[in-house]
C-alpha cells in the first residue's frame, strides 16, 4: 500500500548567521545533515512505491507538523499519511523501516 512519508527538520541554519559558531562545529553540523541524507536516501531506494518529502519547518507550515509541535512532540517529525509515528530524533533506517511495516509508534 502506498503510503505519504513526510520527514520535517529544524532548519540547521536558522537562528542567526552563525558568525560565532567554531569552524570544529560548523563542520560537525555538515556531517550530521549528510548522514542524516544518507539515511533518507537508504529508506527511499529500499523502500520503493511510498511517496516520500523530506522538508524543513516553515511558518507556512505543513499545519498537522505545527500542530504536533503545539502538542508537544519534538522535531525531527515523521508523518505517515499525515499521522505522527516518531518525534525527537532523526530515524536510523531500522526504524524507518519498523514506521512502514507499522512495527513501531515513538511519538
């Protein structure tokens, strides 16, 4: 069955121009943002017929993310089908993978 998977981030860059964070953090963040893509990349080849977004927290919204966040849930978010099923930390491609068999809720 397909399903919509939507990944929503903190955006890595807001707060400010980062003039006073260490070029040791700046580089730390990069790596994380590229393991994090890896990770996604690995869900969506492994994983293929869902429809997948992977997009940044806007004031736009999406409104069911803003929603969770009044509630209470952390970012990163994941919504399948507009449903939260994890919140709080990036997924590992187990518990990607645990979300669409359904094997797992950590909202």
């Amino acid at each position: 069955m397909k399903m919509k998977v939507e990944l929503i981030l903190e955006n890595p860059m807001a707060g400010g121009c980062g003039c006073s964070v260490s070029m040791s953090d700046r580089m730390a963040l990069m790596k994380q943002v590229r393991e994090q893509a890896q990770v996604w990349e690995k869900v969506k080849k492994g994983n293929k017929g869902h429809e997948y977004t992977r997009s940044v927290l806007t004031d736009q919204g999406p409104e069911h993310a803003k929603a969770a966040l009044e509630a209470g849930s952390l970012l990163p978010l994941v919504f399948l089908d507009s449903e939260l099923v994890h919140s709080g930390s990036y997924p590992s491609v187990g518990v990607f993978v645990d979300l669409l068999n359904g094997r797992e809720q950590n909202t």
